[in-house]
C-alpha cells in the first residue's frame, strides 16, 4: 500500500509541476537563460519518463507490489492514477515546447550584434560575418549540411566576409595577399618554405603567375579556406554541441526562405517565418509525369516562383549615393557615366542592353528620374544612355551627386521559358522523340545511338592530365545518349568538357556543336578546345 501512496505523491507532484509552468505561459514569465527553464522542467521529464514506464506496470487488471496483493478497489484507483499522468505528461510535453518558442522570441532581442543571423549561436569565436550585408553567421551547421556562414554566401550570391576581433585571427577582411582579391570562395592559403607564416592566396589568377612563383612560399600545398562546406577550424572554430543545442533550429528549407524574405525586408528575423506566405508550399516535381499537360502545370508554378526572386534580387541591389558625369551622345540623347560600389559583390550583374533607372530625389518632392540602356560596361565605370533627349529642359545636367540607380526588370526570360513550355505541351515534335519522352521521365533508348568506345586512358594533348573521376565522366558520357555533369568552381568541368569534345571530334562522323551560357564561357571552353589541337570555327 505504500508504493500506490507514492503514485498518489506522483500524481499530485505532476499537477504541481504542470500548474506552474502553465503560470509562467499565461503570465509570459520566461527566464532569460535557458538553463533555467530547463531545470525546471527535468522534475517534469522525469515524471514523463517514469509514467512510461509505469504504464506497462500499472495496466493489468491485476498486479504485484513487493509481494502484496492490491484488492479490485484500488486496481481502479491505480487505473485512474495512470491515465492522469499520461494527461498530464501530454501537457508537459505541449508546455515544453511552447516554452522553448516562446524563450527564443524573447532571445532574439537580447542577442549581441554579432550573433548568427540564423540560429542565434553567439560565440565571438564561431562566428563570420559577411562583408556586404554586415549580417554574421556561425561556422556551425545546425541540422542542415553546411555551415550557416557557406549557405548565406551562396543564397545571397556574396563573396567578402571578415572575422570577429576576439577570433582566432582577430579582427581580419579575408583578401588575397597578391592582388587583394576578397572571394572567399577563391581564397587558399600557403605556408613559407622556411619559416612559419601563413599568407593568403586566391586560386585564380594568383596561383599560377609567374611573380607568386619566384617567392618563398610552397605552392604545392595551397589549401582551400573551406572545406567540407566550412571554414577552416584554425580560421574559425565551429560551434560547440552544447551551443547548438541552445540554437534555434532551421531546416535547409527555412534558411532559403529568410533570404528570400531579407531581398525585401532586410531587417527580418527567423521568426517572421511565422506568416503563412512563407509557409506556403510549392509544388514538388516529378520523377515521371503523366503527360506534357502535368509536366507544364508543375513547371509554370516553379517558373513563377523563380520570376518573382529574381524581380525581388533586381529591386533589393538599388544603389543610392551615386556620382555621375554627364555627356552628349552623337545622337543628342543624354548620356551619364557612373559606377557602382557594391557593383561586384550584388547578386545581380549588369550587362550590356540592361535597363536602368536614374533617380534624383529633389526636397520640394518632387523627384527627377528617367529611364536608360546600358552601352558600355569598362573595368571604372557604366555608361547608360538616357530616354530624355537634348530638348528635354528639366533634366539636372549641373548636379553631379546624389544621384540613385535603380535596375528594372524585364520578364522576357520568363516569357520565352512560359512559350517554351506552351509549345512543348501542344506539339511532341518540338523536339526529339528521345529528348521529349526523356523530359517526362520515360525510359526509352534513343534511335541511331552509338555508344563510342574508347581507351581508359581518356587525357588528351594539349590539356592537363584528367584524375579519375574526369575519367569516369568522359567514359560516362560517351556511352549515354544524355548526361549531365555538376561540380563547383575549380573542379575541372571545362577541361573535362574540352575533353568530351576532343573524344567526339575523333569518333564521330558529323560537327560537334558548343554551346555556353555566357561569351565568358564560351570563350574559355573554345580556348581549351583550341589547345587540343582541334579546329575551333
């Protein structure tokens, strides 16, 4: 009888421990240290994790207590003593994680400046922050699989970070120590051959010029700063568990979300997640699709959602403070030349043919602006050539400062994908029988198709020596009609493709067509295609 009394104080002690954490709810009185809210609750968690097991002890109608036989009458008793902690545990447990929401949210605004834009780790030695938006990062992953910092300059399309002063390396802009180029991603280091320093090196060009060759510096060994999607430890030390466990948690999904909603909103914070825009769920694509009508649905919502970043991307890099120099053009329009300071590091890159707005805010409100085309890009500045003409009196040809640039976007890009996909959808001969079917996910062989053979040994004159997974994809690649080839920058794609193209030349009977997204591009890959020894038109 006196372990049924301990159920009994059981019970009683879990009303308590639930009566009081409800209070601090309701009354939103909420530690400021986790530790503290935790402690409180491990006399629940205990609780929760002994009424578990003493449900399996307690639920047959008849059971033994130390050798004594409990009578019918308390058996029901015991029966409603069980059901009551299984309640009670449900709102422990409810309670719990109502209280971690809500400690977060009120964190949030006690956090130093230099905490983690995502999760709130906040140790002076964990965290980078990024050079062009000023936000800082940890070198933690949380429960995604790069670091907080990596995923933000990829979202976010910048390059530049420096350290916090109390890091391991102090208060430093990370840049290239021969040409003082800031891209982390292009950033290495190499040590001196015979004393002990570390100098920073980005891999393109510096590495392979002639002037960092005649140093004292072992080039052999240059290493990349990050590594497995993090910064070196030496570099930045990643967050503890302990520190993690502290940490808000955000999946991959939430950390694509809050970059899109900072393109708009740069002062936003994890929590504005919250709004049922954000949590709005966009349709999943296929491995196989029914017809071309379902593959169109999918894919015109996708391409919707990739218009509306991109016009958000283009409204977030207006630039105030400009300084430009006015000009007349030989067919009397107006003409200014200006550059941008953040021109480098935006995610969006100004070319040729864009449209750009010229704005000049007056006092009296009543601002000046008008719209132009970018003619000519230089490594100084940008000329643009305005719609307003010679006749035109109001234009401000005398002020030269304050002026602020504004890049308008054009949805041809996407129309011409919505037309594709129209055309795609009404007519199966648009395209190949093979390539058609292959795009709806059906497995099927392609005519005429023959698989090129070739040595294992695939390098090619003229270019460097392939390693084996180059290998591996040239073979691949000649034995499949349709393939598909990914890496980051630096692993050796355009060697690999001038390799491809040198393989087919040789074996196929026909031209080999080339095609790149960029004349940048193109005109590295014809440059390594040339070194093969081939004929580039």
């Amino acid at each position: 009888m006196d372990d049924f009394i301990n159920f009994e104080n059981l019970t009683e002690s879990i009303r308590t421990n639930v009566s009081n954490l409800q209070n601090k709810i309701d009354k939103k009185d909420i530690h400021s240290s986790t530790y503290s809210i935790l402690s409180e609750l491990d006399s629940a968690n205990t609780i929760s994790t002994l009424s578990s097991q003493l449900k399996g002890e307690i639920i047959d109608s008849e059971f033994e207590f130390s050798g004594r036989q409990i009578f019918h009458e308390k058996n029901t008793k015991s029966h409603s003593v069980t059901q009551d902690i299984i309640d009670k545990t449900s709102i422990l447990e409810k309670i719990d994680k109502k209280i971690k929401t809500t400690h977060y949210s009120n964190e949030v605004k006690n956090l130093p400046r230099h905490a983690c834009s995502y999760c709130g780790i906040s140790d002076e030695t964990s965290v980078v922050k990024c050079a062009v938006c000023s936000k800082w990062f940890c070198n933690g992953r949380g429960i995604t699989s790069s670091a907080h910092i990596i995923t933000h300059l990829i979202c976010s399309k910048h390059k530049r970070v420096s350290l916090h002063s109390s890091g391991p390396v102090g208060n430093e802009v990370l840049e290239c120590y021969n040409c003082g180029r800031k891209n982390a991603f292009l950033l290495g280091f190499v040590r001196a051959k015979t004393e002990s320093i570390i100098v920073l090196l980005c891999r393109e060009p510096c590495l392979n010029t002639t002037f960092v060759d005649d140093l004292n510096w072992d080039l052999n060994k240059w290493q990349p700063l990050i590594k497995d999607r993090m910064f070196l430890e030496w570099l930045v030390k990643e967050p503890t568990k302990k520190q993690v466990l502290k940490a808000k948690e955000l999946s991959s999904r939430d950390l694509i979300k809050i970059e899109e909603l900072w393109l708009s909103e740069p002062d936003a914070t994890p929590e504005h997640l919250k709004d049922s825009e954000f949590n709005s769920e966009s349709v999943a694509v296929l491995i196989i699709y029914e017809d071309a009508h379902q593959y169109r649905k999918i894919y015109n919502s996708l391409l919707k959602l990739e218009a509306d970043y991109d016009k958000n991307l283009k409204d977030s890099q207006t630039q105030s403070g400009i300084h430009v120099r006015w000009d007349l053009g030989l067919n009397k329009q107006r003409q200014v030349f200006f550059s941008l300071p953040r021109y480098s590091e935006t995610g969006y890159k100004v070319k040729n043919g864009n449209e750009l707005k010229l704005i000049l805010k007056k006092k009296n409100d009543t601002n000046w602006e008008s719209r132009g085309q970018v003619l000519m890009i230089s490594e100084t500045e940008i000329q643009l050539e305005l719609e307003c003409s010679l006749k035109d009196e109001d234009v401000p040809i005398k002020q030269t400062i304050g002026f602020e640039i504004e890049f308008l976007w054009k949805s041809t890009t996407f129309d011409r994908c919505r037309t594709a996909l129209d055309t795609f959808c009404v007519d199966d001969r648009c395209i190949t029988t093979f390539l058609y079917h292959r795009l709806l996910g059906h497995n099927i062989a392609p005519d005429n198709f023959i698989r090129k053979i070739i040595n294992d040994d695939s390098n090619v004159p003229g270019l460097p020596e392939l390693n084996h997974s180059q290998i591996a994809a040239v073979q691949y690649i000649l034995k499949n009609p349709l393939s598909l080839i990914q890496g980051p920058p630096g692993t050796g794609k355009t060697v690999t493709s001038a390799a491809i193209v040198y393989n087919l030349s040789k074996t196929a009977s026909g031209q080999v067509l080339v095609v790149a997204p960029s004349n940048i591009a193109v005109d590295q890959l014809c440059y390594r295609i040339h070194q093969t020894g081939l004929k580039v038109p």
